[in-house]
C-alpha cells in the first residue's frame, strides 16, 4: 500500500487533505476560545472611583474593561428629562427606575466627529432610584443645577417596542433617550449612589429607593455550544485524513485484483500445448444425400430407351 500511497496524485491529494484539515483546527480553536468570555474586572479596579472622561468618551461604546466601574462626573441634570423605566424589581417588588438626564462638563462633541451634536454637552442617563408606582414619582421633584454624581457605569438595554406611556420607556436603551431628549447620549448610564452639591450630600427625596447594583460575579461563564462545534471542527479535520486513505486504499485494491487478473489469464496461456493441432469431426451426412446418389447410379447404369417406340427392350 506504500507503493500507491506516494503515487504523485497521492501525494498531492495528501497535501490538500492537510490544508484542509488545518482551516478546521484554526476554526477550531476559534470556537474553543469564544466558549468563554473574558473575566470581569477584578473588583479592586471596579470599586475604585474614577473620572467619567477616562472611562468612557461620547459617541464611543461602552467595552467590557469600562463596565462595572465606579465613575464620578461634574455637570448638571437637564431640566424636564425625567423618565420612568418600567419593569424593574426591587426586593421582589415590581415597580420603575427614575432616571435623569446629566449633562457632563466638558463633553461636547466635535463637529467634525457628529455635525449634528451642536454645542452642548454630551447627556448620561443616571438612575437616581425605584418608585412603586408612576403616581409616587409625579410627586417628586425634579433633580436640577450643578452637581456631582458618583455611581457605577452599566452598559445600555437594547430598545423594545411597546405602546408608547407618557413618560415612560419599556427599557433604559440610550440611543432611544437620545432621540428623546434630542441631545447627544452617552452609551451608557449610571446608577447613582451618591449625589452631591458644592460638596453637601442631597438625601434620595421620600418615597423613593435607592438602586444598588454590586460588582458583577468573577465567574467566567462557559458557552458550551461553541464547545460542541470545536469537537466538531476537529472531527472533520480527521475526516479529512479519512477520505485520503480511503481512497488510497480502493486504489490499491484496484491494483491488486488487476494484478491478480493478469496472472490468472497469463496461467492460462500457459497451460495450452502448441505442437497440438485440434481435431474437427466431420460433419454428418444429410439423410436425403444416399438417396439422390442412389437414383443417380441406378439411372445411368440401365439401358438406354428405343428411340422408335420409345421402350425398353
């Protein structure tokens, strides 16, 4: 089998299975390194307070190396920006998140980078707290002037369609907040667990519950279906090699019943003697040829007629 495995055609067949079977070992490996997700940050660097400018920029997502973190950013709430986030619990009980619009200082967007931004400062939702019910956040004021807000930095909800309720939104997505408050939005929001003004702690007004949000579990999760197609990848790599020899081994089988073939006709050219000459039977007679010839006998073998009366003697 030796012989025909490094046949030319076999060989580069061989160097094609090879090829092959390294595209499924790198797709492979691709899905055994997207099965987990990488680790959160270490809580010693979420729980560290740090600026909102060098976290995260407007107009740019918020990566996983920025969520979770502990931020602090100047500016001021935008009046007439409050809004009511549906469905979210708080120690079992279903009621809305109040969220308010900050302005950040310093983040105007460039022209350059979004024509439409304008001049103002870029807007960061902020979750200031749980309310029961609608009834109970209508009656509490509005955040407003210069402050600061510390909290942590959470990545935004995707958008849901729903009947629209005045003045609430079925998820905290910023990029419909943005359409809402017709200013530029961070990818992100806060949730607020301490706001102060020139230095003084403004108390969370009565009736509503502060949100508090931990640093997120260091348990690296495992997608275990990105596993199974990485097995399934190096399965047909093999299969790759298995179709090669497969192959080669028909072809040597073919050989071998084509060699066998050849010595068996050859065996028996062998066996025949060529001084011997083979004998035919003659043919057998034709019943009707005796008496045809003997008619023929008898008639010229009789004397002739009498050419007078036309009669034998």
């Amino acid at each position: 089998m030796l012989k025909t495995a490094i046949k030319p055609r076999w060989i580069l067949t061989l160097i094609l299975a090879m090829a092959i079977a390294s595209v499924f070992v790198l797709l492979s490996r691709w899905q055994f390194d997207s099965s987990s997700d990488s680790a959160p940050p270490a809580p010693s660097t979420t729980e560290t307070v740090r600026p909102l400018t060098e976290v995260l920029q407007p107009l740019t997502p918020l990566l996983a190396t920025g969520a979770d973190q502990l931020v602090a950013v100047d500016g001021a709430f935008v009046p007439g920006s409050r809004i009511l986030v549906q469905d979210r619990l708080h120690d079992g009980d279903e009621g809305l998140w109040v969220v308010q619009g900050f302005a950040v200082d310093g983040s105007a967007v460039d022209p350059a980078a979004d024509p439409d931004a304008g001049t103002a400062d870029a807007v960061i939702p902020v979750v200031l707290g749980w309310v029961e019910t609608a009834r109970t956040a209508r009656a509490l004021p509005e955040q407003s002037g210069d402050s600061t807000v510390v909290g942590r930095l959470l990545p935004p909800e995707g958008p849901r369609v729903q009947r629209p309720v005045d003045g609430q939104v079925p998820t905290l997505s910023t990029a419909a907040l943005s359409n809402l408050w017709d200013r530029t939005a961070y990818a992100a929001f806060i949730v607020a667990s301490e706001v102060t003004r020139d230095g003084v702690e403004i108390p969370f007004a009565s009736g509503m519950e502060q949100v508090v949000v931990g640093p997120q579990p260091q348990e690296t999760p495992i997608n275990w279906l990105n596993i199974f197609y990485a097995i399934e990848w190096v399965v047909f790599a093999g299969f790759a090699f298995f179709l090669w020899w497969r192959l080669v081994a028909d072809d040597h089988r073919r050989s071998l019943e084509d060699a066998a073939d050849a010595e068996e006709a050859r065996s028996a050219g062998d066996d025949v003697d060529p001084g011997e000459v083979p004998v035919t039977a003659p043919a057998a007679p034709s019943p009707e040829a005796p008496m045809r010839s003997s008619r023929t006998a008898f008639t010229r073998s009789g004397p002739a007629p009498d050419s007078e009366s036309g009669t034998l003697p």
